[in-house]
C-alpha cells in the first residue's frame, strides 16, 4: 500500500483523547493520502462515557488540528458502514501489548461475518515504548484520585475532565515573598465560594507529620542540611534553621534540587488527600510554582501577584531586608513568572495568565479583588455552567 493512494480509517472512543491515540493517529497519516478519524460510541461502553459524543468530537478536532490531511467525523453505527461509506482502504488500531493485539484481532474478526474479509484490511500499530501504559480508563482512574495527568492528554482536555470527574476548577496563585498572594488567594476563594489551598502548609505538615515516610524525608533533610534543622528528637524539621539554610548563597545548587525531590512528591500526596471530596474553584497558592515547572498542575491558569507596598508588607509582617534579600535572589522576578507562563501556554495552546497588583489601600484592594474575582470567573468559564 502506497500512503498517497489511500484512505486510512482510525476508530475511536475518544473517552477521553489522550497522548497515545494522537501518537497513534500522527502515524498513520503518514501512510494515507488521507485519514479518517472516527469518533463512535463502543456498544460495550454505552451509559459508562464520561464526555459526550459531541464534545469527544470537537476535542479531537481541537488535539489533532495540526495533521493536515485528518478528518475528524462521528457516528453511531456500524464500523464497516462507516468504512464502505468513506470509501476506505485501511483500517489502522494501536495495540500495546500482545494480549491488546490477540483482543483487536478477534473484535476484528467478528466484523468478516458482515463484510467479508475486512479484518485483512486492518494494520496494527504498535504503542511506543513511553506511551503504551496510557489509556482512557486510566486517565480518567488518575483523575478520580487527583494525580495530574497533563503527561498524559492535551491540558485543555485534563482540565474538562476535573471539572467532570471531581467538580474542580483549578487556578494558581503565585508571586514573591512578602507580595500578599495568601491574603489574595484567601479573598478570591470566599468571593468565588471556593478553597484556599497552600502548600507551604503542606510542607509543614509533612515536617511534623507521624509517619515512617515522613521520617525518612526528615533523616535526609538531616544528611544535605545539617542534624540541627531537626529537632532534638528528630520528630520535626526546625523551619527557620531549614529556611536559613537553604537559603543560604553558599548551599549548592544541587542540594536545594534534592531537597525539591525528596519532599515535592510528600507534597502532592498531602494535596491529592486534602481535595478528596472538594468541589468548585481551587486557589493553588505556591511561590514556586512556575519555577519549578508545575503550571501544569493548575491547567496553565496562574495569577501572579505584586505589590507596589512589598516594603509595609515587610515590616507588617516582622520581616527584615536582609532576609527578604536572601530568598528573593532564589525566586524569580514578575517578569520572569510572567514570560515563562505565557511561553508554555503557547506551547500548550491553554492557560490564562494574570497580573495583580495587591494594594494595602483597603478601598483599592476591595475594588481589585471584585474585579479580579469576575475575571476568574470568566477564565474558568463560570457563567456559563452557573
């Protein structure tokens, strides 16, 4: 079969579209003049979809929108109906393991006994090696649980699935020490009827947490840092003794990339069990969150916060300049935050970033608040399910 002479056919559920089937389908272009994309409901999955044909439909259109020669169509019928009705050569299924195959070849089999010798028109693909564990039914497992699944499908597909799944509309909050993101973070979730989440809070839960896993953080916190950031009996971590000296100009900086290693997985496990049941607008409050490369987390949506005042903020909050000094020169700028933000939501083709400035002025933070209140509305598309 030469690719340009013929007509590819690739059937899917599309519950949802993840990485592997875009994969599946960029390949099998590659062999037709054109494909076909067929978005179906599964006579075995009736009633157990989670997205709607409709909506299945456009997200595929939307993922595979930069294939050229891709035709995304849907239908409720048959599978060779559909292909005697495109006129198709080939019929192209992904397989990711020899038991995927043995199941494809007999589910092909059974379509011979209205089309006779369809299944010899059927080409297997192999998964590639890092995308054969990823499925559907897996992606949507993940979500129930509050893993973040952006390695897995498109963002703007992680983010509906939240939102159907376990009812959460997720934003970051982000911004410098001392900038008043929690005082934000905190007046945004009461005006949107949401949760303040923090992960600072998270961190000093872990540190004091009672738990063999949480020990052995602390053990190794002890070995890059020094015995005394524990307490005497190693059963807490002493947060100002920890802070001074990872911030410390002298700390390397692949010790502080340990210490990000050993305790961000901690930190996910305690904020996968803290949302278990929480429903509506999530504030993900973390200074870190774009410098560690986790805008993901939060579908690429981030507010950055600034403050015109960070100097009464200091002195408001008993901070002196030299310390504030200290840990500024390991965050980035506004505008780093910023270009970062607006470079992976280019690239991910999803996300909203935001600039605020918090004011100590309450009349001016009052105002400021509303309007950003409605601008996360929107961002989130609010409104329209209200």
């Amino acid at each position: 079969m030469e690719g340009h002479q013929a007509r590819g056919l690739v059937p899917l559920s599309a519950d949802p579209m993840t990485y592997g089937h875009i994969d599946l389908i960029t390949r099998a272009s590659t062999q037709c003049r054109e494909l076909i994309v067929l978005i179906a409901l599964n006579d075995g999955k009736c009633g157990s979809y989670v997205l709607p044909l409709c909506e299945r439909v456009l997200m595929a259109r939307r993922a595979l929108r930069a294939i050229k020669n891709v035709r995304v169509i849907e239908s409720e019928g048959l599978l060779v109906d559909v292909f005697l009705r495109e006129g198709c050569d080939v019929v192209f299924r992904g397989i990711r393991n020899e038991a995927d195959k043995t199941y494809e070849e007999t589910q092909m089999r059974y379509h011979d006994l209205i089309l006779p010798g369809f299944s010899q028109r059927v080409v297997y693909l192999p998964a590639r090696q890092e995308l054969r564990d990823i499925s559907s039914s897996l992606v949507k497992a993940f979500v129930s649980h509050g893993v973040d699944v952006s390695p897995f499908v498109p963002l703007f597909v992680k983010a509906r699935l939240e939102e159907l799944i376990v009812g959460q509309f997720l934003i970051g909050v982000s911004g410098g020490m001392a900038s008043g993101k929690s005082y934000v973070a905190a007046q945004l979730a009461q005006h949107l009827g949401g949760t303040h989440v923090n992960f600072d809070e998270f961190l000093r839960e872990l540190y004091v947490e009672d738990s063999p896993g949480a020990q052995l953080v602390r053990d190794r916190l002890a070995e890059l840092l020094g015995r005394d950031v524990l307490s005497p009996d190693g059963k807490s971590v002493e947060r100002q003794t920890l802070k001074v000296r990872i911030f410390d100009p002298h700390c390397p900086n692949d010790v502080r990339r340990a210490v990000h290693d050993l305790t961000t997985p901690h930190v996910l496990r305690l904020y996968r069990k803290y949302l278990k049941g929480v429903r509506g607008v999530v504030l993900v409050e973390w200074a870190q969150l774009v410098e560690m490369g986790l805008a993901n987390l939060v579908n690429n949506r981030v507010i950055v916060v600034d403050s015109p005042d960070r100097d009464e903020l200091l002195k408001k909050r008993g901070i002196d300049r030299d310390a504030f000094d200290r840990v500024a020169a390991h965050q980035w700028s506004v505008e780093q935050k910023v270009s970062t933000l607006e470079s992976v939501v280019a690239r991910d083709q999803f996300g909203s970033v935001v600039v605020y400035e918090n004011s100590l002025d309450p009349e001016r933070s009052a105002r400021g608040i509303e309007h950003l209140a409605t601008h996360v509305r929107e961002i989130l598309h609010l409104k329209e399910r209200s």
